[in-house]
C-alpha cells in the first residue's frame, strides 16, 4: 500500500500549478527545502519522477500530468466534506473563498466586505482578484467557493445568480465636453481605448461598437480603467467605463463624461459557484447580501 498524505497533495497542485518551487512554496507559507523535501518523498512513495525539473522551472511528467488530475479531484473532494460540514451548521463561518473580476474589485468590493463581515462575523474572507476565465477555471478546480463576474458565463457545471445590471458611460478629453454625442457606429472610427485582452469588459465594448477582436496595432489597450481614463484625460483617446467606475475614475482626471442617447451598453453582474457545492444553499444566502450591498440597502 502506498502512503500518501493530504499535505504532499496539496504542496504537489501547488508546484504544478506554478511550475516554481519558490513560487509553490510563498503559495503554501513553507520553505522551498520543505516543499522540496515533500515533493521527493511523494515521488519515491510512487516510484517514478513526477517533474522535469530545468533551472528556471519544473514542468509535469506524462505521468505527472495523470497524478495532478486525480490529486485535484481527491483534494476538492476533501475540501468539499468541510464545506459539507459547515453548511449544517447553523450560522456561516470558516474560510470563503471569493473571486472577482478587476472591473467590479475597487468598486464593489470594500462595501461588500464590510457588510458580509457585519453579518456573518465568524466568515473568514480570501479575496482573488483576476480575469473570468482564470476565475472559471479556479471554482471549477474547487480552489474558489464562488465568484463575481459578468453574466452570462454558459457554463453547465455553475449556478449562476443575478446581482445588478449597469449602463457603460462614455469617457471623452475634457475639451470634447458639450460635443454632441456619438452612436455606437461612429465609434470604430475614433481612438476607442480598451482594456487588454482577457478583459470580459473589452469583450462587451466591442460587442458594442460591432468592433471585431483584432485592432489596429497603433490602438493602445490599457491594464486597468484607472490608466484608461489618464490616457483619455491625456488626450490620446476615448473610452467607456462602467458606471460603478464613474465616481472613483474620473475625479482626478480632466475629462467629460456623457451617457448614450439610444442604445445603451450595459452589462450584468452576477455571482457564479459550482452546482455540486454542499455550501450552494448558503451561497444563495450570500448572493442576497450581496445584491443588497451592491444597492445601497444593505
């Protein structure tokens, strides 16, 4: 019989997810010679290399690559059995793993925070913020409880739950102010400013302007709204932000702010989690707080 623990499990995902032993082991809060240590005796219990091991990082095995994929669905198993656990109990408590997307974080999340720590104070919050896509990826790998993203996300395997819609406004250089207003088919022929690719928000805008993925090379695409509407302040473009951005974005930056005539852009915000989740119910009850937050009424 081989021995395996839960703690070598969980320092092997975390190596070949980073494919970095210092890296791996920051994400563990233990020494790399620790993680290291583990690593050998995982492999010498299973008898083969479960790395390719080069001098700036490690990559899997064939077989490596076998073991993560059933390390990870032992691993969201055992953390599922704990979420199993606490959601009998009466109140929430313990760890909540949320994620969300940089386009709502700043805006919503400090309001967020502090209602849910209000109302459910034994709650132990880990916040992640990143794209949708790697947020996916996380809740369906089970190492996020749920997550605050865009809607619709299509995907079969999560429960998704409306919070809030939002209009886009439109971000103009303060000069511009009292120029009349453009539609939506003007704009791929302006200096539109998007974020960078992996942004569902760049996605949306595009969709918008009926504008196709791949741009002029000499467009600039920027990381953050923050460095979008100081470009548009600059100068150098336009662009559209989400109205939840307004107040916080453009009170440092000299520019003009309009709102469409006609058609509208908008986007909706919802929460998604697994539908297998044992804390699915609780979730809901979350998500409802969560709605009141984003409202104001909370």
């Amino acid at each position: 019989m081989i021995n395996l623990t839960l703690r070598q499990l969980r320092y092997f995902e975390a190596l070949a997810r980073h494919g970095h032993f210092g890296r791996a082991a920051e994400a563990c809060a233990i020494s790399q010679p620790a993680l290291s240590m583990q690593i050998r005796e995982l492999e010498q219990a299973l008898g083969t290399g479960l790395f390719e091991r080069g001098a700036r990082q490690v990559r899997l095995t064939a077989f490596g690559e076998e073991v993560a994929q059933r390390a990870r669905g032992i691993l969201r198993a055992v953390d599922e059995l704990g979420d199993l656990a606490r959601g009998a109990q009466e109140g929430l408590a313990g760890r909540l793993r949320i994620g969300i997307i940089p386009t709502v974080a700043p805006y919503l999340l400090p309001r967020i925070i502090a209602d849910l720590t209000r109302v459910h104070p034994a709650l132990d919050l880990h916040v992640r913020e990143t794209m949708t896509p790697k947020l996916i990826e996380e809740l369906n790998e089970g190492r996020l409880d749920t997550a605050i993203v865009a809607l619709p996300v299509s995907e079969v395997s999560l429960e998704e739950v409306a919070l809030f819609s939002e209009s886009f406004v439109l971000v103009r250089p303060g000069d511009q102010e009292g120029l009349p207003v453009p539609d939506r088919r003007q704009l791929p022929e302006m200096r539109l400013l998007l974020l960078e690719e992996g942004h569902c928000f760049r996605d949306q805008a595009l969709a918008f302007c009926h504008m196709p993925s791949s741009r002029p090379r000499e467009w600039l695409d920027g990381s953050s709204l923050s460095t979008l509407v100081q470009m548009v302040g600059a100068g150098i473009g336009i662009t559209l932000i989400p109205e939840m951005a307004l107040a916080v974005e453009t009170r440092s930056a000299p520019v003009s702010v309009v709102r469409f005539e006609s058609e509208q852009p908008s986007r909706t915000i919802g929460m998604v989690w697994r539908r297998t989740n044992p804390l699915a119910q609780r979730l809901a009850q979350i998500a409802a707080l969560v709605k009141e937050s984003a409202a104001g009424r909370s």
